[in-house]
C-alpha cells in the first residue's frame, strides 16, 4: 500500500492543476514543494510578478492616458522599487494563500521540502532544515520546471549582473539596462523598463524577434520601443561582461561596447529534472534538463507523468496547467479529451500582442490562400475613448470558405480579445458570423466585425472580377 495514489513533484500551474484534478477524482493526493515556492515560478518569479509589475508600469507613469492628457502626464515623477514591489508583493501574497486553500479544500497533503528519487515509486523529501522523509505513490506526476538558463562565462552577482528572477530583488530602477535575448521574457521585461525612462539596448544574436508571431505586428511593436529610446542591436552577440562598482559594460563579438546600470540576460531556461536522481526511477533526462513524454504525458516509466515546463515547449503558464489536468485524469483512468491543437499566444510587451492559429508567412509558405481583414482602434470609438490609436486587429480568412485561419491583435486588451477568434475557429466558425453578429458599443471587441467586414468585402470585389 502506498502513501498516495498520486504524489505531484511540484506546485506551479502544472502540478497544482495536477493535484486538484487528482483530488476531485478523489484520489488520495501529495504535493512535494520547497518552503518558499508555492504556486511555481509562475506565482514568484515569473508569471504573475511579471505581470504585476507592469500593470504597476502602466498605471504608474500614467503611459496609457499620454495620448488625452499630453506626453508628460504622471500618475507618479519619481516611481521607486518600493512603489512597483508593494503591488507585486501583495498579488504574490494573495496568490499563494488561494493556492494553499485551493489544496487544503480538497485535502490535498503538501510536503513542504526538495524531493528526489529513492525508487519509481518513492521519493524523498528533504525539508529546509536538512530532514528526510519518504512519500510513496502509485503514479507520479513531475511538474518540476525550469530555472533561468545562466552561461558560465558570465559572473551573475543578482545586482548589477541579473537574470529574469533578480529583477524583483533590484534595489532601484536602472537609468539604463542592457537585456541579452530578445525572446518574450526579455521583450516583456525590455518594454516595461522603458515604458519606466530606463534606457534599454536589446541584444540579439538572430536578425529578427519573436518570429513567430506576425510580422507587421512585431515591426509595430519595434515601432513603438524605439520610440520609448530602446536600441536594438540585432545580429550581434554579447562576448563578456565587465563589472564595476557604478555598473557593468556589455562588450559585444562585433568589438562594441555598452555601459549600462543592470544587464539583464534572458538567454532560454534550463530545465530541472537533472535534479530529480532521475535514474532511481530508471529516466533519465536531455541535455537541458527536460524529460520527453507521449501524448498522455507518460514519461518512459508509464506510471511516472511529466507535465509543464520540465517537458519543454511551449512552457507557458496557460498550456502547463491544461497538461497537469489531463495527466492527472490519465493517472486516474478517467476519460479525457486531447489537448487541443489550437492555442492561444499571449505576450505581455507594453503594447501587447496575442495571437491564434496561423501567421501569414506560416500560410504563404505553405502555399494556402488568405484574405486579410484589418480593423484600426483608431477607428473604433472605444480605441478613441482609452486613447489606443495604435491597436490593430487582423483576420486572416480562407477565400474559399471563409474560415478563419489566423487572429492577430496589437494593442489594448489583446490578451483577451483574442479569445473570442479562438471560440470562433474553435467552432469551426466563419467571417460572416462576426459580419452578422451584433457587438456591444462602443467595444474593442467590435474591431471583429470591422475586419471581417474588410475580408468580406475584399473577396467580394476579387469575385466581382471574375
Ligand atoms: C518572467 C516570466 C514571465 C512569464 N510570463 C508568462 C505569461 O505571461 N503567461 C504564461 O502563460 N506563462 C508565462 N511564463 C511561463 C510560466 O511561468 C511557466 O510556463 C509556468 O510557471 C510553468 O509551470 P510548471 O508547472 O512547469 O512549474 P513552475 O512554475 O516552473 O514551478 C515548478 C515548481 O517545482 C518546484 N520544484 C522543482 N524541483 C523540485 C523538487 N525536486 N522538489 C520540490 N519542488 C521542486 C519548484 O520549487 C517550483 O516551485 C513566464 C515565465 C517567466 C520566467
């Protein structure tokens, strides 16, 4: 007899949603957790800071209102670290008590401490003050995560040399910043310290940024950093950083050099199950430190799951707690349906951007026709009424049939917005149901119908040709 039916590895989005599946089921449940980390990376240094910290961004230096009220409007002159950490703290606090109640209500045991493998079925579990315990389970679910991916050859001091989880331990905000990767962290956290009057230079290896997203909407976003004084230095790579008492200087391959208060590198995350004794339990995991599963999430050792970041891409919050549901319900032979194909995109940057389904280039290169419908906020009395007049929409429509293949938002709210392309191609649904449908006003949900109704009448003309 084991000690639970499903021992969880532990408590980000993957694991808590893991855990709570598993209990509702009404399995006997454990969580193992270290003392100081409930709800994951997600709730303490990643997600939900992050995104605190730049709702404090927004609100704070008044960035959004500019437009009505005259580019040097203020909520705050001189916002400090205090001023961004005090809403940060307490959505973190917040956060963490409805986790702890969340497993409490469904009785779910939390051991608080590191675990590792004794055999496939036991993990020990050593607890801050160095004790060790043994928890036994039928089925295992690891939902262990990622930390930030730290190269050797640069000497992080989590002061003036950082990754993305010193940024909530900075003592003040830095006159200038040098962010190494342009991937979303580094973007997210790039916009938020502009938007903040730090002086930011983007370092990036590869030509472009963000790829994969649409390419008129990250030449937008581009746009709009610039015009908040980042530099991007594209092509180029950071050879080795030198610290100084006032600061650090980034030196770059191509021999140039940058001064900068904080360098922050946000160059990918190393995965944690390397330090699970992973071959206690016979796995073992990849260079990065991540465990491959199948389409169940079973890792080679069937009742051993893997969900969340730990099994790589697309190592979000939204897609791990989705993964941990539908292990959980595995684990507990209950049905379940597949994950679906279609998901959202979200990044965070000040504007925003969200997207679902295909980009344009995806399409072209792929050799399927599309329509693109567009709609300007700026066009809309709602994107007048916040003061968003560089909000767009765009609808990417198959000509044959009208289905949507892609949404693609910039702006206020996109994030959000993006949910209703997704119900939509979600259900199979077309074009005309948001030509015909009724939106409330003034909305920016409303700029559906004006870009559907762009589409329909671009591929009404183009059939009035033939
Ligand atoms: C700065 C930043 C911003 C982000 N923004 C977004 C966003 O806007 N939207 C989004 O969807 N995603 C975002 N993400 C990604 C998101 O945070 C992760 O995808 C998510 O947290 C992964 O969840 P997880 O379940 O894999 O576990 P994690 O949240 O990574 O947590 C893993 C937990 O396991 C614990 N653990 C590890 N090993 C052990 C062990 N041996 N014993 C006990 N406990 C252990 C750790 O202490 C940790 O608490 C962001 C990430 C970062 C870093």
């Amino acid at each position: 007899m084991y000690d639970f039916d499903v021992l969880v590895l532990g408590s980000g989005p993957g694991g808590q949603k893991a855990a709570i599946a598993a209990a509702k089921l009404g399995r006997r449940v454990g969580v193992v957790e270290r003392d100081n980390m409930i709800g994951g990376v997600c709730i303490n240094t990643g997600t939900i800071p992050s995104k605190t910290l730049r709702e404090a961004v927004l609100y704070l230096t008044g960035l959004s209102q500019r437009e009505m009220y005259g580019q040097s409007y203020r909520v705050k002159d001189d916002i400090t670290v205090a001023d961004l950490a005090a809403r940060t703290q307490h959505v973190i606090g917040r956060e963490i008590d409805v986790i702890r109640n969340q497993l409490n209500r469904n009785r779910v045991a939390l051991l608080s401490g590191f675990g590792k493998f004794a055999d496939p079925n036991t993990l020990t579990v050593t607890d801050a003050r160095g004790r060790e315990s043994h928890a036994s389970a039928a089925k295992v679910v690891i939902a262990s995560g990622t930390r930030p991916a730290r190269p050797t050859s640069v000497d992080f001091d989590d002061r003036t040399i950082i990754d993305s989880d010193g940024i909530i331990n900075l003592e003040r905000v830095p006159r200038s910043m040098v962010v190494v990767g342009a991937g979303v962290i580094g973007i997210e956290y790039a916009s938020m310290f502009a938007a903040l009057g730090t002086k930011v230079t983007v370092v990036e290896r590869r030509d472009r940024m963000l790829e994969f997203c649409d390419l008129e909407v990250i030449e937008a976003l581009k746009y709009h950093l610039r015009d908040l004084a980042v530099t991007f230095r594209f092509g180029e790579s950071v050879a080795s950083v030198e610290r100084y008492a006032q600061g650090a200087v980034a030196v770059l391959e191509s021999g140039k050099k940058i001064a900068a208060d904080t360098v922050m590198y946000s160059a990918g995350r190393q995965g944690t199950a390397s330090d699970l004794e992973l071959a206690a339990a016979g796995l073992s995991a990849d260079a990065r430190g991540r465990l491959s599963v199948d389409e169940h999430f079973r890792t080679a050792v069937p009742h051993i799951y893997a969900v969340g970041d730990v099994i790589g891409f697309p190592a979000l919050a939204s897609t791990s707690m989705e993964q941990g549901r539908l292990a959980a319900h595995h684990a507990c032979d209950e049905p379940a349906r597949a994950m679906p194909a279609l998901q959202p995109i979200g990044i965070y940057t000040i504007p925003e951007i969200s997207f679902i389904g295909r980009t344009e280039d995806e399409l072209t290169e792929a050799r399927i026709p599309f329509e693109v419908g567009l709609a300007r906020y700026r066009e809309l009395a709602r994107g007048q009424i916040i003061g968003d007049s560089y909000g767009m929409l765009k609808l990417l429509v198959a000509p044959e049939d009208g289905r949507l293949l892609g949404v693609h938002i910039f702006g206020t709210g996109a994030t959000e917005l993006v949910h209703i392309g997704q119900a939509v191609m979600g259900c199979d649904g077309t074009v005309d149901y948001l030509v015909d449908a009724v939106f409330n006003y003034p909305t920016l949900a409303e700029a559906y119908k004006v870009a559907a109704l762009d589409a329909m009448n671009k591929m009404r003309h183009l059939s009035r040709l033939h």
